[in-house]
C-alpha cells in the first residue's frame, strides 16, 4: 500500500505505472460487524456511539467483475447514512449484503461478516475490469453512489427506478472509507483538479442528492426567480442547495439553527435567514406525538415577512417527520414539497387539507441517477458549486468523524483521509483554484 500512496503522491498518473504496482491481497477500511448488531440494544439513537460500532479492519481485496474499476481511495466522507449503518438503525445494513448476495455469482462477494462502509470518495484508478473501456489505471477519479445492474427495463428511463438499485458503501459492500474500494464503472466521474483530495471526496453524494432533488427534472425543476425554503441550510446536504438556488438565480429562505450556521449562509450569499432556535419553533409537543398548526402560521408568516408577503414556491425537505408537517404548510398554493433523508424520523405527519385544497405536490427524491451524478460534478469542476468541508479526520478516527454527524456537530460536510498521509494534497490546477479560493474554504474549521 505504501508504494501505491508514494506513486500517486509523485504526480505521474501514466497507465504504466500503476499497472507496474503490485495489488495487496489485504486493505485498511471502516467496518461494522455482524456480531456487533446487537450492540446497542435498548438505547436510544442518541446514546448510540459510533465509535465503538466503527472499527478499522484489516480486510481482504476481492476479485473484481468485469464492469468494475478498484480505486486507490485518498479521501472520503462522512454522510447520514454511514451513521445509520454505525448505530444499526432503522435496519442492520447486513439485510442488504445479503439479498445482493442471492442475486448473482459476483454479487456474493458482498455477503460477508464484516460491511466496508462509505459512499464517496476521491482517488485513483488502480485496475478496470475486463469490460471496462471508458476508464484506465491512473485516472483521477470521484464516485458518485448509485450502483445499479441495469437489467431491467425500468432502469432504462431513470436508472434510480432500477429494481436492482443500490447505494454503494450502503446496501453494497466494499465502500470508500477505506485505502481501496470497489466500485461499477458507471460510478466514476473526473476529479476536478482545483481541489484536494478532501475537498473533491466531500460533495459526492450530498451534491447530486441535492441536484436531482432541487434542479432535475425529476426534483423540484427550480427555475430562475422561485423562492425556496432550504431546511438545515448549512449542513452537508443543504448547503448544496443553498448553492444551488443562488445559482439558478432563485431566491433561498435559508433555515439554520444558530448565529454561526446563519453566517455560514451569508458566506455563500443567502440573505433571507431564520434561526429556528432563535424563533423557538415548537413543531411537536413535548412527548413528540401531537403537532401545533399554530406555529406552522407562525413559521409561515416569518417566511412572507422576509419575502415582501409571499409563500415558498418549493420547500427543500429532508429532516422529515420534525418539520414535514410545517414544509406542508408553508408551500405556496400550487407549491412542490420534495423530500429525502428524514434524519429526524421517516414516519411524516401532515395535514392534508392543507395539501389537497391548495393543489400542493409532494415529490420523492432518493439520489440521482449517472446523468444527474455527473452534471453536479461539473458544476464542481467549473466553480459554479464548491465543497462545503469544514473538518477533515484521519481514517483511524472515523468513528469521531461520524459521531460528529449523529449528533450535528458540524457544518457542511466532515471529510476523512484515507491513503493520503494529510490535508491539501491533490491539487493539479493552483490557477484554477486560486480563482475560487475563498468560497472553497468557506466552511473551513466552523
């Protein structure tokens, strides 16, 4: 593994080179075990602790399918559905190993004892498959994590409503918090070469997730002049929308939850802010099981006194059951709920009066197909989008990293090292950074 690290700290990037580099038959990765499901039995999700669930393992390399590239793995990060798999919630994601383990001779592999977590990454390409013709060894590389069989005719319109979809790193083994990683070839997309390895690790997922969800036809399909409520504005999957709507000249109402998270938002350019701790929102009562129109109005009239008395046109949704109830609510007549995640809690409360009166539409949007994946990664590359990281881990700290997340102690996006032995690595363009240099550390150490 050193002498794949020193070659592509060297910067040649030749095909010959690193088809001259010795495979190990062993990596370093991020796993959770089978034997550790029962862990947290009886706890809440709070109290659950990913880093005693994380752990780094010494893990063996499989062989590799046809349509497959193996990429050496400099950089990663962290997303909510690593927490999940860490604290064992809403499911075990071994479930998931083993169905794709019937499914195939090469999807067996997946099925181990062990599941090698994460789902992005930056790096090089070390070796293609046999039916690989688009990628070669050497290639700078990011991942976005849709893996799918595209068997099925249903996957031939829209790949994220393939039967056989899958989220890498998440319902697959052999995931990007590790030295190697396994991914379809139709996961890779350039490394844009202003960033560092970190820096070009963090938007993977986060960035295409927020595209389809706000720009794609299959999302929200903003355009120029809509006004969009943007919950958790400065976090790692908001803080890509934000970005987003300032760039199709939409008009962002950008919710946070502190003085530092809504001048995290004035950094991007947002000016319309509500600190929903500040305002003291209370969706919920106290035992969590009845809900307050009354302060949906509230939110709602803070909303119109921001914009000049106007309702949202599209309401960005992924904390889930906390606000779905008031994202209902506040949307124009005629507006677009569209939601993910549901980090607070997938079982969503609304009142539908307020839904089917007013003509309201509620939009389901889980990733993002190739097309959506790879069209995000060019608004990285051209600087229209930058990386929202504010805090880098080594991989031996992984379980920090994601404790961080559970527990919303960050902004943006936490970033891990993997084979890079620091942070700043990568950069093959200093011009082309230099031009963007504020915005990219925009986040940095908040």
């Amino acid at each position: 593994m050193d002498a794949i690290r020193d070659a592509i700290l060297t910067g040649d990037r030749s095909e010959e080179t690193y088809a001259g580099l010795a495979v190990p038959t062993t990596y370093r990765g991020a796993t959770v075990r089978k034997s550790e499901v029962e862990m947290f039995a009886g706890l809440d999700s709070r109290d659950k602790d990913p880093r005693r669930s994380l752990h780094i393992d010494e893990v063996e390399i499989p062989e590799l399918a046809p349509d497959e590239a193996l990429v050496a793995v400099m950089a990663s990060a962290i997303n909510y559905n690593t927490v999940w798999t860490s604290i064992f919630e809403p499911v075990s994601t071994f479930g998931f190993l083993e169905r794709y383990g019937r499914l195939n001779e090469w999807s067996k592999r997946h099925d181990r004892d062990h599941h090698v977590v994460g789902s992005d990454l930056a790096g090089v390409v070390l070796r293609t498959g046999s039916h690989v013709s688009r990628w070669r060894t050497g290639q700078e590389v990011v991942a976005h994590c849709l893996s799918v069989e595209l068997e099925d005719p249903e996957g031939h319109d829209d790949t994220m409503m393939d039967p056989q979809q899958r989220i890498w790193g998440f319902e697959t083994n052999f995931g990007g918090l590790a030295e190697l990683a396994i991914v379809k070839a139709n996961q890779l997309m350039p490394k844009p070469d202003h960033l560092t390895w970190e820096e070009a690790a963090a938007p993977g997922l986060v960035n295409s997730t927020a595209y389809r969800q706000l720009i794609s036809k299959n999302g929200a399909a903003l355009k120029l002049g809509d006004r969009v409520l943007i919950w958790g504005a400065s976090g790692g999957l908001g803080s890509y929308a934000t970005q987003m709507a300032l760039a199709a000249g939409a008009e962002p109402i950008c919710v946070v939850s502190s003085p530092d998270k809504a001048e995290i938002c004035r950094r991007m350019g947002a000016e319309l802010i509500i600190d929903r701790r500040a305002e003291g929102y209370r969706f919920w009562d106290e035992a969590g099981t009845t809900q307050d129109p009354k302060e949906w109005q509230r939110l709602g009239k803070k909303i119109r006194e921001l914009t000049g008395g106007h309702d949202v046109d599209v309401v960005f949704e992924h904390p889930g059951r906390e606000t779905f109830g008031a994202s209902v609510y506040v949307a124009r007549k005629g507006g677009k709920i569209v939601t993910c995640a549901s980090t607070s809690g997938y079982m969503h409360e609304y009142d539908n009066r307020y839904l089917w009166m007013n003509l309201k539409s509620i939009i389901s949007s889980h990733f993002a197909n190739y097309r959506e994946s790879w069209e995000a990664n060019e608004l990285i590359n051209r600087g229209l989008i930058h990386p929202t990281l504010s805090k880098t881990y080594p991989l031996e700290e992984v379980g920090q990293a994601a404790l961080d997340v559970h527990h919303n102690l960050h902004q943006g996006k936490v970033g891990v090292l993997t084979l890079a032995p620091e942070a700043g690595l990568g950069v093959s363009n200093p011009e082309k950074r230099a031009r963007f240099e504020s915005q990219i550390n925009a986040f940095r150490d908040v």
